[in-house]
C-alpha cells in the first residue's frame, strides 16, 4: 500500500487501492482530490462524475469487514 501512495502522489489517478486495505475514510479523502472543492460530501458528486467504480469497490470493502 505504501508504494501505490507512492506511485498516487505522482500520478493522482488511482485511489481504489486504499479501499483494498479496507480504508474506507482515507480512500474518501483521497478521492475529494477528484471532486468539486466546494463540495460538502466529495462522494456526493461521483454519480454525477460517472464514478462508479469507487462507489463498488468501497461496496465491497464495507462487505469485507461485514459492516
């Protein structure tokens, strides 16, 4: 996980491996770099954004910790 930060933080482009580590708060961090900046809710503008991806994968990384 440190080495794909690494590799985010010099191309900003993947966020979903944070949520493979079930890091749900810090993936919704990472991904407000993605959205609006006035946006309250960064996840709020990501079915506008097409963004479904993100919204599955943080799906699945709620299922793995049965919450």
């Amino acid at each position: 996980m440190k080495m794909m930060n690494e590799a985010r933080e010099l191309d900003l482009h993947d966020k979903k491996h944070i949520l493979s580590n079930d890091q749900i708060e810090k993936a919704e961090q990472k991904i407000g770099l993605f959205t609006r900046g006035n946006a309250l809710v960064p996840l709020t503008n990501l079915a506008n954004m097409q963004c479904m991806q993100f919204v599955l994968e943080e799906g699945e990384s709620y299922i793995r910790q049965k919450k």
